[in-house]
C-alpha cells in the first residue's frame, strides 16, 4: 500500500499564487507516475498535470503555462499554481501510478484551492 499526503492548499485572490506538495510512503516503487488532478462542484475529475520515469511531463490545456509539475525524488511532488483564476477552484488530489493494474493507483485525501474573483 501506498499513502499519499497532500498539503498547501487555501484560499487565495484571483491572480496569486499557491504551491501544493504531496509525499507518498509505504510500498514505494521507483517507477512511477504521480499526478494532479482537481475536481470541481458538479464537473468531472480531470487532469492538471503528471509527472514520469525520465520526468515526462504533461498539462492539461487550462494550465499549460501557469502551473509547474516537479518532483525532488521518488516521493515528493509539487505543483507551483501561478495566476490563479476563480475557474481554478476545486479540490485538488494527488495520484500515483506504479503499475497497470487498479491495485497499483493511488490516491491522496485532496486539498481544497479556492480561488476569489
């Protein structure tokens, strides 16, 4: 099993920034995947951005040169959200992938980002 620790989410004024970590523990894997996604009010959970094996990096659209996926090793992530819109608003989680199999992903308990207009 896997945990996965989510911190750094608040509110914060339309246009500023904000910058979530998440760290894994437990049966970790070198060969991972660990992504962002966000789910907001009545919307279907999507993709901000994941990071790979060889630091394989993707965005999704609505982020592309706002936020910033990094890791520092096996077990940390963050994601640095630059001008931040209202739009942005939901609960953030982390994900982990070691694997193909459903036993393999993980998930982080979430953090909430508000962003006021």
């Amino acid at each position: 099993q896997v945990q996965l620790v989510e911190s750094g989410g608040g509110l914060v004024q339309f246009g500023g920034s904000l910058r979530l970590s998440c760290v894994a523990s437990g049966s970790i894997s070198l060969t991972n995947i660990m992504s962002w996604y966000r789910q907001a009010p009545g919307k279907q959970r999507e993709l901000v951005a994941s990071i790979g094996f060889g630091d394989m990096i993707k965005y999704g659209d609505s982020v592309k040169g706002r936020f910033t996926i990094s890791g520092d090793n096996a077990k940390t992530v963050y994601l640095q959200m630059n001008d931040l819109k209202p739009e942005d608003t939901a609960v953030y989680y982390c994900n982990r992938r070691q694997g193909l199999a459903v036993r393999d992903e993980f998930w982080g308990q979430g953090t909430q980002v508000t962003v006021s207009s």
